[in-house]
DNA sequence: TGACCGGTTGACTGACCAGTCAATCTGTCC
DNA sequence: GGACAGATTGACTGGTCAGTCAACCGGTCA
C-alpha cells in the first residue's frame, strides 16, 4: 500500500510479452493475429500497441532478450581457464537448460528466428552470427595450442557445432527425438562427444561405449 | 511440325515451376505474391491456378520433386557395399553437388520448407524424417560391426550429421561461408571428418593437417 | 464451316488483419 | 474538486492478395 504509481501493479507489457511466447509457440508468428496475444495475456487490443510498435517488435524484443544472455554465457564460458571441450560443453548444457526451463521461449527463438532464414532470422544475422564467433573462437584457440586438429577452419567446425545443437533442440521440438530429464543430459554429452571425439570408435569411446554396452 | 498437339510447344508448367524457384529464393514465399511468379514466367496471373491448386502446392511440388531424388540417393548409396564414412560422404556430396547445380532450388527447399518448422516444414515433417532415417540406418549398421562408436543413438547422430550439413549450407546461403569450387570439395571432406573423427587432433587428423600446415 | 475443347487471359471479389484513434478510465497532485 | 497524465479500451479503416470466373484464342476434327 506505501507505494504502487510509477510502476503498475502487474507489468503489462510483460503480461503481453510472455502470451505472445505461448501463442507464437502454440500457433506459429505468422498463423496468429494480434488479437490472439491480446486475448492470451487478457488485455485489449489496443494496449498491444501502446507497449510495442509492431508486431514484428515483440518478437525481436523476446528473441534480443534472450539471445543476448547467450551471447553473455557464451563470453563467460570462453573466458575460463577450462580445456575448449569443456567450454563447449558449457554452452551445450546453458542451450539445452533453457529449453529445458522455457520450451516454448526456445521454440519461438529457433522456429522463428534463428531458422527463419528469410524473415527474422535474415534480421538478426549479425546477432546470431555473434554466438557463430564466440564459438570459433574457442576452436580457435584449442586450435592453437594443438588439442583441435587445424585442418577445418574455425568458422565451418562452428557452423557444424551450433547446426549439431540446434537440430537436436529441433528434434524435441517436433517429437522426433525423446524428451526427458535424462534425455537432456545425455544430449549434452553426446553433442559434445560427436563433434569432439567423432563417431569413429576409438579407445575412449570404447572404453564409454563400454559402461552402455 | 510434324507433331505439337497434345503436348505444347512449351511446358507452361514447367516454366512456372522454374519461374517459382527463382522468385521464392529471390524474395521468399511469403513475401511474393502469386502475380511475381506469373510475370517472372511470363505468363497470365490465372494460368498459374490452371496448373496448380494454390501457392503452396507450387512449392510442395518443388519440393517433393528435389526430396525425392534425396531420398532414393541415400537408399542407393546404402546399398553399396563401401565403409559407413565412404557413405556419409557420398551423401554430403550430393546434397553439396545438389546446390552447386540448383543453388536456387536448394535454397528454397531449405529456407522455405526444411527449416521452416511452422510451415511446410511441419506438413513434410515425415518425409524429411524419411532422410534422417535412412543416414540412421547407416550408422546403425557401422555400430553393429563396430566401426562406430555405439553409446549414441542412430536417431542422435543422425540428426547431429544433418544438422552440420544444413548449417553449412545455410551459411553459404546467406554468406557466412565462403562459397566457390574448391569451398564446395573441402566441406564434403570437412564434414564427414568433423562428425566421424571429430575436432580432437589424432594420428590420423595430425597426418591431414600435416599437408595443410 | 462450325462445333468443340484445352489453354490462356486479367479484372474482380471476398476475406483477412495490422495498425489507428478518439473516447474512457484511474490515479495523482495542487 | 478539478486539472492533468498515463493506461486502457475496442470499433474502425485501409491496404493487401489469394483465388475465382467469364470471356477469348487457336487448333482439331467431323
């Protein structure tokens, strides 16, 4: 009661915010109407529009949210003194923790931007591009001190990694890959496992494939 | 002279098929409208709904055509009796050979269809499955004889393996990578080495950079 | 010659929906 | 209490296009 006028009560834009995850999740950018995230986050029509410019705008604002607390981790990762597996391995599990935490968040930001080539995805290129470079940059370095093979350029073995990540998320994302707690956890190390290690069998591989066999 | 009745002089359809290629690539299928197509064939707006149903289906057939020849590529390259790593890189270079030829054409099939998950990418989901099945199948049959590794899933590598192909591809699209002859034959070779023997410098993988350093 | 038919034309319609705006409501401050 | 400001409402508008349709064209066949 001391005080409740700057700030309203509920923060309605941010009301209008998390109905517009659920309803781009639940029906895709395109397929909705305006009228759906406001009927979602139960405000009228017109405050959408107080709160943001567009509709274009409430997706860019929950994609640059979000990617740029990846683009964060992925700095702090690299900034470690930890051997480049185990910084790849870092930002695998902080990827696969929040789809974890937020499915539907993740879903829109991978449907709709990061492989929506043509439309958002073209838009925010330059930041996507950023979390491509923190990772080469990692190989890079791993590169240097010898523990990565130099032969594939650091940009293509960061392509193949984020492409490696981003598939699996697509996979639980339309059910084509079980879901599960202890299906993340694994998914964390196997991607680790393929780009690092390969699927070749050899005696580490082995020696793991041992405990499953 | 002799005959042109029941087939025309030219295949109108075919010729919108070929104009529709150009003009999803160019500026998106949703972002054309049907008149673009029409007027890039050269043809009149209605001709269009006289050889198809709607715009989708224009776009379902190109896709279905392209995915079609995918898919039986991958079953004849499982046929032959060659190593699982001979396999996989047979694969990878058709579909890179694919859009050397038609870097129209695949990109449209990517953009518009394969990683567009809300859209067409959901109504061929299980056609696109179909693809990842058949690279399942191969790397299941190297676990079998202990040429791959067997703690992950066929279903996991699989779509690890797609993954890296369709990123890179992506990033040739929208010129991340760098694109050319010589970019083209090194990635089929970067790939597969990437998912079989991995990031890690081996023997093998110091040998290869050998050449390269 | 004239009936017929598939191919071809492009103006038109009907539906849809993002974004606008004038009115109203709620709370604060003097 | 009354003036002011920001939040909130929802009916309405303007523009866009996918898809329709009636007419036309050119070749074939009886």
């Amino acid at each position: 009661m001391a005080r409740a006028n700057a700030v309203p009560a509920v923060d309605k834009r941010r009301l209008i915010l998390d109905a517009a995850v659920r309803v781009f999740a639940g029906q895709g950018f395109h397929t909705c109407r305006v009228s759906d995230i406001a009927d979602e986050a139960g405000v009228a029509y017109g405050l959408v529009y107080h709160y943001f410019d567009s509709k274009d705008q409430i997706l860019d604002t929950l994609f640059l949210e979000r990617w740029d607390i990846l683009l964060r981790a992925i700095q702090e990762v690299d900034a470690q003194p930890i051997p480049a597996r185990e910084k790849l391995y870092a930002i695998t599990s902080f990827i696969v923790d929040s789809y974890r935490h937020d499915p539907d968040l993740m879903k829109v930001i991978i449907v709709e931007v990061t492989r929506a080539a043509n439309t958002f995805g073209r838009t925010h290129l330059a930041h996507i591009r950023e979390a491509y470079i923190g990772i080469a940059a990692i190989v890079e370095s791993a590169q240097r001190e010898g523990v990565f093979r130099g032969d594939i350029t650091p940009d293509f073995a960061a392509l193949a990694f984020y492409g490696a990540v981003e598939q699996v998320l697509t996979g639980w994302i339309f059910a084509l890959l079980p879901t599960g707690e202890l299906e993340y956890e694994q998914a964390k190390t196997h991607i680790v496992e393929t780009i690092c290690g390969g699927l070749d069998r050899t005696e580490q591989s082995a020696l793991a494939a041992g405990r499953a066999d």
